[in-house]
C-alpha cells in the first residue's frame, strides 16, 4: 500500500500546473513571431527575464513573480502548488543543459532567456553563452 500511494504522489508531481505538457530547452527559436506576448508584457526573443519570472518547472516565462521555493540554500521558482512540491524532490527540475557548451546549468543560478515565441525560456551558464546562443540563432 505504501509503493501504490508514493507511485501516485510521484505520478501526479510529474504532471506539469495546469495540465501543461513538460517542456524541454528550446535549442532554436521558433520564428513564426517576432514578439513573444504573456499576459500585457511585451518581450522579444532573446530577451533575458529574471529568475523569479520564470516557472522553473514548466520553463517559461510568466511575466509576474512566481513562487519562491528555497532548496539547500538556494532559490528556485514555481507558477502553482505542484510545482512548490516538485522542486525539493526533483532535481531534473532544478537543472537544465547550456545548449551552447552542453554543461549542466543550476537553475538558480542561469542567465535564463525567452528563446520560444510562447514564452519558452533557455538556461545559460553565462553570458558568454548565452551571446554566443543569440548570435547563432536570434540575429
């Protein structure tokens, strides 16, 4: 009984707020919109966004500050309740790959851009990266 009920708290963390499909770094941006448009903010491809708005689960950008979840003495963020409780115990969540050096990137820690035309965020190491990344795919 204790495997059946921790297999169904598992299964219902994996699934993302709001019945979203989890999504994965965006490697090239779409170019079907010049302007990625969330709620009344206007951003531009490319654009860099701050940390808390960003959902760190879902990988997109909000436009409003999100929920603040501190994990072993950093700050992480979520849109909803499930995505509070999935970033203590899943470190897939808390993690992304740099799609220009390939190394893994804390979450926490990224220069995060808007690199999808819904709002779709990429994680970056550094700057230098995240440079090299517009200039190859946004210019």
């Amino acid at each position: 009984m204790k495997k059946l009920a921790t297999l169904v708290f598992f299964s219902f963390l994996l699934v993302s707020c709001g019945n979203k499909s989890q999504k994965t770094e965006t490697i090239a941006p779409a170019t079907e919109t010049p302007e990625v448009t969330v709620s009344s903010n206007q951003i531009a491809l490319g654009d860099i966004v701050p940390n808390n708005l960003v959902c760190m689960v879902n990988n997109d950008y909000m436009g409003v500050d999100q929920l603040e979840v501190e994990v072993d003495g950093k700050i992480y963020y979520g849109c909803c309740e499930m995505c509070q409780e999935r970033l203590p115990v899943d470190e897939s969540a808390r993690v992304a790959v740099d799609p220009i050096s390939n190394n893994q990137v804390d979450k926490a820690d990224a220069v995060i851009a808007v690199t999808g035309a819904r709002g779709e965020v990429t994680y970056f190491e550094n700057q230098d990266t995240y440079k090299k990344y517009k200039e190859k795919y946004l210019n």
